[in-house]
C-alpha cells in the first residue's frame, strides 16, 4: 500500500529577471524592441545520476536575482558576490533534495496532488505577492513551464515530509515550546497582500528627455539628488518637484497608500524592508520588456507602513508544531543527509 505524507509549508520564503539592462546598455536593437533571448537548458548538476538542470536552479534564483539589480542598479562585485552565494546556497539545496528523494522513492511513497497546490499557493503569496501573473511571468523568465515548477514543489515538499517523518521521536511539544515558537514566527504567517505602504517617490528615468543625456548621467543624476537628501541639503518635496518624472511630481512625490500586492514584488521587498523616514536608493525601476520605456532610477522615503496582522495560533497550531518538531530534529537530520552525501556519486557542471 502506497503511503502518502503531509505537507509542511515552510516557515520562511525566500526572498526582476535578466530582463533588466545594465545602465549602460539601454540601445535598442532595429525596430525599437529588444531581441529575444532563447534560455537553454542544461545539467547544472547529477546525484547519482539524478540530473538537476539549470532551469531549476533559474527558477529558484528569480525572486533574488530581481530583489538585487533593484538594489543595486551598476551591478557592481557586492551584486555578483551575493548573486554567486545565492546560486551555490540554491544549487547545494537541490543536491541534496536528490538525496532525500533517492530515499523516498525507495521506499515507494506518494505525495498527494492537494498538497503540492497548497505549497505552490504558498510560494506565489510569499515571494510574489500573490500575483500569479507575475509567477508565470516568472517561470517563462526562467525557461521553465509550470509543469516543471510544480514538479519542483513536488520534490522539495517530499523533502519536507521524509525530514519530519524520519527524525520525529513523536513527542509532542510542549504548550510553552509550541508558543515560544509561535511568537518567533508568526509574521510568517501573515497574508502579506494585505500589508500597505504610504512612501514618497523620486523618478529618473533611463532615457531622458534631453537627447544630450546618458543613462549614465541619469544614474549620476540620481545618485547626488540621493545624497542631497541624505544630507538634509533640500527637502523631498522640493527634490520630486525639481527632478522627479512621475505622475505625482507635483504633490512633492507623495504616493497615498497602497497594498503591497499592488507593487513590483522585488520593489516591495525592498521599501517594506526600510525603516520609515530613511533615504533608499537609488534603485532600478524596470522597463517594460517588450520596449524598454518607462524605466528609470527610484529614490524612495518610506512614510508609514502598516502590516497585516499574523493569524492566531489555533490557526496555524499544525505549521508551528512541525516547526517545533523540525528544529528539534535539525542535528540528526544534517548528520543523515552528510551519510546520503558521503555515498553518494555527485557531479556539478556549473
């Protein structure tokens, strides 16, 4: 008889895509739109003959990737080095989800189809605001179809399920274990939709108006009006009326509150991440893909924030207990998979 596990979503997410120019490269190729790039897909890495292929590890990288050419618009060594430490954290994370499935399959396990929908659900509310066009349009960014993603969640939740089920002792937590928990990590929980901002906006665009200005000098531009602010030099009102090409310009910059949902997933990570009142930026606000315009560099001061509240613990008692259980189990886990690992025949090609 085929036994099927429960699912456990993870307690944490993860924090565009490659569609994002350097400031340097915004030259558009003949008849104005940028020419598509084929993504091919190869083997990233093997486990005992279980391929892993690069679309996997795109996949896994997007919602990184987009967070760092945000935050850091010349993609200078501090976004290459993190990018790099990201791809091997992700790439060293599927390797040993091969392990682990090796060992389910074995032992001729299931996974039931309601719980890998509930997972993906999860995975588009956190690292996509629940903007499922978004995801897809992510997905395609990645060279990879939702066939292959949900294969993917399949996996990881497998995982998830052969690491509560083989190191569980089956003692329950505690009532006070079961609240320490719930009180570190119930902000996970939250329906981050709901989350809304008040911030004020500063924007330059990449192709300015004047035919005699660079995007270079855009960024230039940018980087000192951020300093100005910085340095208490001039007001942000008076800085947005001065050199901001948005919409609200001439109310000082002021953006009325707004969801999160609403926003660029990448962008909301990084301004409901700052503290109200402090200078952020410049960041890259993306084009259009399909033509390049509108893109430019954003300055932004975060005015209010209000966060969704976290569920009560009696609806979420079952996470926060596998939470308990996992970390419980977290020493005799690690020193499993190191045994999987040390027979294992692993092979990596990027």
């Amino acid at each position: 008889m085929m036994k099927f596990f429960p699912v456990t979503l993870p307690v944490c997410a993860f924090l565009f895509v490659s569609g994002v120019l350097p400031v340097s490269a915004q030259e558009q190729p003949e008849a104005g739109r940028p020419k598509p790039q084929r993504v091919v897909n190869r083997i990233a890495a093997s486990v005992n003959g279980r391929p892993i292929t690069t679309a996997e590890v795109r996949a896994s990288l997007y919602p990184i990737l987009r967070e760092l050419q945000v935050l850091y618009p010349k993609q200078g060594p501090k976004f290459f080095s993190e990018l790099a430490n990201a791809k091997k954290m992700i790439l060293n994370d599927l390797i040993e989800r091969e392990l682990v499935l090796g060992e389910f399959e074995e032992k001729g396990y299931m996974m039931r189809d309601d719980h890998i929908e509930t997972a993906i659900n999860y995975h588009i509310l956190t690292r996509f605001n629940g903007n499922r066009d978004a995801f897809l349009k992510g997905l395609q960014a990645a060279g990879q179809n939702l066939t292959d993603f949900r294969e993917s969640i399949r996996k990881q939740e497998i995982v998830n399920a052969m690491r509560s089920s083989r190191f569980d002792r089956n003692i329950p937590p505690t009532p006070d274990e079961i609240n320490a928990e719930y009180q570190k990590i119930k902000s996970d929980f939250r329906d981050l939709t709901q989350d809304s901002i008040v911030y004020d906006k500063i924007f330059i665009p990449f192709i300015p108006y004047d035919p005699s200005k660079t995007p270079d000098d855009q960024f230039l531009l940018a980087e000192e009006v951020a300093k100005k602010l910085k340095n208490k030099e001039i007001s942000f009102a008076d800085a947005a009326k001065e050199y901001s090409s948005d919409s609200m310009a001439e109310k000082g910059g002021r953006w009325d509150r707004i969801k999160r949902g609403e926003l660029a997933a990448e962008f909301a990570s990084v301004v409901f991440s700052a503290p109200v009142g402090e200078i952020v930026g410049p960041l890259v606000d993306r084009p259009d893909p399909q033509t390049l315009q509108h893109g430019g560099f954003t300055i932004v001061r975060v005015v209010d924030k209000s966060l969704a509240p976290a569920p009560p613990l009696s609806k979420v008692k079952e996470e926060v207990d596998a939470s308990v259980r996992r970390k419980r189990s977290e020493e005799r886990y690690r020193q499993w998979v190191e045994r999987l690992r040390n027979k294992a025949i692993i092979r990596t090609f990027v």
